[in-house]
C-alpha cells in the first residue's frame, strides 16, 4: 500500500470519527436529560434521620420509606435484610433506626399520599 492511499485512508477514517461523533454527542446529552431526577422526599425529623437517609437512600429513593407502614416487628426483619445486602448501618445504631422506622411508619400512621405533578390536563 502506498503512503498516498494509506494518508487518504487516515483522513477519511478520522472524517468518519468526527462525524460519528458530532451525532452521538447530542444524542447523548438528550438521554441523559430524559431520565427522571431521584424525588429527593426528606425523612421525618428526627435524632436518626441522618443516618437512616444515609444508610436507606444508598440504594433507593426515600419514597420508598416513606410509603411503608410496618410494625416493630417488621422493620426489624427489613433492616435486618438490608443490612444483610450491604447497607451501611452500625451494629451500634440498629436499635436506634429500627426504632425511629416503627415510630415514624406504623401500621397506625396514616397512609403515605405521594405529591402530584400538574398534568396537561390541570392546567387548562
């Protein structure tokens, strides 16, 4: 192969390189912005709020807490199992956050009403 052929091929590969580039680029960033944001609902106040929202929001939303209504009895058995899949919770503050779950989400509470986003429709 000549040098001549072989330049002509680098420019034209390095062509291709810019132009598939130029395309996927946008498409990219559109990708990237139609994934929803994380809802960012905040847990009850409380002496363990920090540390439940630190040990509980590693892997999910706190939406997920907060729709809960369970016994003692039940958020034991949950923290105990996502302490077992890798939530950080100190053996120390496991009482304590079982505690703050069953006074903040009990069966007793009333139910969770998530927030709700203005539809087409509502805003005619």
């Amino acid at each position: 192969m000549s040098r001549k052929t072989y330049g002509g091929r680098l420019r034209g590969f390095r062509l291709a390189l810019a132009v598939a580039a130029s395309i996927i680029s946008p498409m990219a960033s559109r990708a990237q912005k139609s994934v929803p944001p994380k809802p960012t609902a905040d847990l009850p106040a409380g002496a363990m709020q920090a540390k439940a929202t630190n040990a509980c929001t590693e892997c999910h939303e706190a939406r997920i807490i907060l729709q809960q209504r369970l016994s003692k009895a039940a958020w034991t058995k949950e923290v105990d199992k996502m302490t077992k899949w890798g939530a950080l919770v100190d053996p120390s503050d496991r009482d304590a956050l079982i505690d703050y779950l069953s006074t903040n989400f009990s069966p007793d509470k009333p139910p969770y009403v998530p927030p709700r986003s203005a539809s087409p429709r509502d805003s005619k």
